[in-house]
C-alpha cells in the first residue's frame, strides 16, 4: 500500500464525537453507555444564564472491553461548551475513574482510558468545575498505583487549564499531531498580554510551541499518532502493555535540572527540545 493509498485509509478521530470515539476504541458490540442522555444529568446552572443545556453535560462515561479485557472509557465532547468542565461533566468523570479504582480494591481488573478534549473549567461554574477536576487528578494518582491510567487529546481544542494538569498526570498521554497541551490557551494569553506576547492566529508558531509533535519531542507526553482511530486504538493497547512504569511527575530532582538550563530570555521549540527532548 503507498502512501496515498495509506492516508485514503485512515478513518479520522479527530471528527469523531465523544460518544464515537469511545464507541471506537472499545471491542466491537461491547459499548454500553453509563448515566447517558436518558438520565439528563444537565447542569443546573447553565439554563439561569441562558444558555442550552446538554443531557449528558458534554461527558461520556462507557463500559465495555478493550483488547478482551474490561474498560471504562470517559470522553469529553468539545462540541458542547468547547468540553469545559463543569459540576456534573467533571463529576461523571471522578465517579468512572473512582469506580475503576473500586474494582481494583475488589481484585478485579479494569483498563481506564480519558479522552481529553477541553478548554478546561466551565467558566459558568468555576469552583465546582475546579472542585470536580481536583477530584479528577487525585483519582488519577490512585489509579495509576494498580495500572496505568491513558489518555489521548484529539483535536482540535485540545487540552488546558486545570484539565491540562490531570492530563499530564496520565500514565501514558497519546496526542495527534494536530492535538495542543498547554496550561493557558494561546487566545487566553494573547487577550490578557496582548498580541506582542503571543499571536493565537500564528497557527506554525502556536502548533510548535504546543502542539502533539512538540510534546512528545520534549517528553511532556508519550506517543505520537496520526489523525487514525486505528492508531489511537493502537497507542491505547500498548500504553496497556507496557503496564505500571515510574512517571514523570515523580522525577523533580530531573524537572529541578532541566528548568535550571533554561533561559526564559532566549528559549524557543528547537532549544527546548535540545534541552528536554528525546529526538
């Protein structure tokens, strides 16, 4: 198969919607949604504001088998609200990971996965959302003890803010090249430091500064995958494989000696991938 014929192949992630790509990476016919649509877990707040609520509040929570073993599958839709994380979507989320560490406690094994696709808290709801994502991270770090905890950023939100934090804190972190990780969005920094600190419309600049390509090239996540569900999937499966592995937010003292070489008056992609990267 050439190249053309290889690309004419991929069937995208990044277009599908959070309830897709879950439905996606899991066995074929063991999908089973939990607390969906049919349960309207809406936000409250959203409607005094004015604003259309969704009835899964833009979080979808799934069970299923991945590879032949039980998974929970927790996927962000960024369609609603740009997938930010309010009181009952981030509660939907800390209840799977929770519910995965149970099963564990109880001596039965699960394969967690979080498909991250968000702007971070719900501005609408900001200290619930904190709340929420709070109990995300925490849940995270007690997971990845009994097994690694996955995640994959898409595209194209990406992921930031306090989410970009829990995302970091994932065992293994899959991104596309077309994903973006980063604490503040580069339309947040432009609008609070003007265009002069950073133009969000450089799209080059942006995508080399954040971008899954330079992410995985500075180590700040493991695997890089084209814009192809079946080497999301793949990713997915090995992180898995590998099982439990020291991370990297257990390495300060190495954190503590890369930030010493750093010189914030002369940094930029290249300098940084020679100073922390791997390629």
């Amino acid at each position: 198969m050439n190249a053309h014929d290889t690309f004419l192949a991929r069937h995208s992630f990044i277009e599908l919607t959070a309830r897709e790509r879950a439905r996606t990476l899991l066995d074929p016919g063991t999908f089973r949604e939990l607390l969906g649509p049919f349960d309207h877990l809406e936000s409250p707040w959203l409607a005094m504001q004015n604003i259309v609520c969704q009835a899964d509040d833009g979080a979808v929570i799934a069970r299923g088998m991945l590879d032949g073993e039980p998974a929970v599958i927790a996927a962000i839709e960024p369609a609603f609200q740009g997938g930010s994380i309010g009181e009952v979507s981030g509660a939907k989320i800390a209840a799977a990971l929770e519910l995965a560490l149970s099963e564990f406690e109880a001596g039965r094994a699960i394969r967690p996965v979080v498909l991250f696709e968000t702007g971070g808290v719900r501005l609408q709801e900001a200290n619930l959302g904190l709340a929420a994502i709070a109990e995300i991270q925490a849940a995270i770090v007690a997971l990845r003890r009994h097994v690694p905890v996955v995640g994959v950023i898409g595209g194209m939100v990406g992921c930031f803010g306090g989410m970009s934090l829990a995302a970091a804190l994932c065992t293994d972190l899959v991104m596309t090249r077309q994903a973006r990780l980063g604490m503040n969005g580069p339309e947040v920094i432009e609008q609070e430091a003007g265009i002069e600190e950073l133009d969000s419309g450089d799209r080059r600049l942006i995508w080399s500064m954040i971008g899954g390509d330079e992410r995985v090239a500075v180590g700040l996540a493991d695997t890089l995958v084209e814009d192809d569900t079946d080497q999301v999937r793949e990713a997915v499966l090995g992180a898995f494989r590998r099982g439990v592995q020291k991370h990297r937010t257990e390495d300060v003292d190495g954190f503590i000696a890369r930030l010493a070489q750093v010189n914030p008056d002369a940094i930029d992609p290249d300098t940084l991938r020679t100073l922390w990267g791997t390629s």
